[in-house]
C-alpha cells in the first residue's frame, strides 16, 4: 500500500487527481451539513408552532 501511495504521489497527474477529489468530497460534506442544519431549523420552527397551537387548543378546551 505504502508503494502505490508513493508512486502515487511520485505521479503528477494522480496527485493532482487525489486533491481535486478530496475537495470534491469536502465541499459535498460541506453542502450536506448546510442542508441538514436548514432542515433542523424548519424542523424545530415547525415543532414549536404544532406545540404552541395545540398547547392553545388545549387551554381553550378547558376553559370553556
């Protein structure tokens, strides 16, 4: 393993390969915390508005 690594690195073009790869994988990683971040945040908008509502409901229900 440590060979083709060597050789790997030895070859220009296969380096060069390898980091554009890696920063391909970065910025995917990047976009996909983003994305999970933005659809926690709706996610737990949401949750408090459903909770507000029924909280309401409920305090209405029992005063009448």
């Amino acid at each position: 393993m440590y060979k083709s690594f060597k050789s790997i690195i030895k070859n220009q073009k296969g380096a060069i390969e390898n980091i554009l790869v890696a920063i391909l994988l970065v910025m995917i990683g990047v976009g996909a915390f983003i994305a999970y971040s933005t659809w926690m945040e709706n996610q737990n908008t949401n949750v408090k508005n459903e909770t507000t509502n029924v909280i309401s409901k409920t305090l209405n229900d029992t005063n009448n």
